[in-house]
C-alpha cells in the first residue's frame, strides 16, 4: 500500500481525510478508507461551513509543514472529507515531513 503523499512538480499532494468540529486542531496520522487508500488524517475546530474548515486545514497542514499559509492550497474535496492538498516548497523536504507524520513512505507520481 502506497501513502497519501506524492511528489509533485514545486511540491506535494496529500490526501487528507478532515474532521471537523474534532474538537482540537491536530494532524492524527495514517488512516486506511474502505476502498484501500491511505489518507493523512485531520481534525479541526472549524465547522465545515463558508470553507472554514478548509481555512483551519491549510493553517494546520502550513503550520505543521512549517510553510506559509499561501503555500497551502485545497485542490479537490473542498465539499468532502477526502481532500488533496497541495504544498509548495521542497518537495523532497516536505515529502520528508510527510513520512514522518504518517509513519510510511509516500508514492512518486
């Protein structure tokens, strides 16, 4: 099984799977969907009203990456669970951060 993160050109994709209203903002680590992906998981205080759920995920994901908040950007699921975020910078160093916080390697594409 592959991880939810993947190099991109200018950085990375990752594929999260958000909370909202989770009671805390925190990056939980890996999590399997039924269908067998691997997602990074994530909890927000936000309620996922006028995107301010998405908002509190791009602060978190720039924060815990250690980018600016300009660098993150929600680019698919912005109505769903599911998202792909993409983070610009190094993308072996934010590959790096990635693996770390999930615990396996994610997969080139």
């Amino acid at each position: 099984m592959s991880g939810p993160a993947r190099l991109v050109s200018g950085g990375i994709l990752i594929d999260v799977r958000l909370t909202p209203r989770g009671g805390r903002d925190a990056i939980d680590g890996l999590s399997v969907l039924s269908d067998g992906r691997s997602v990074m998981s994530a909890r927000v205080r936000a309620v996922p009203e006028k995107g301010a759920a998405n908002a509190a995920l791009t602060a978190l994901v720039a924060e815990t990456f250690g980018v600016a908040r300009g660098a993150v950007v929600v680019v698919s699921g912005q109505t769903s669970r599911v998202k792909t975020v993409r983070i610009e910078g190094d993308a072996e160093a934010l590959m790096a951060r990635a693996v770390a916080l999930g615990g396996e390697a994610g997969r080139r594409g």
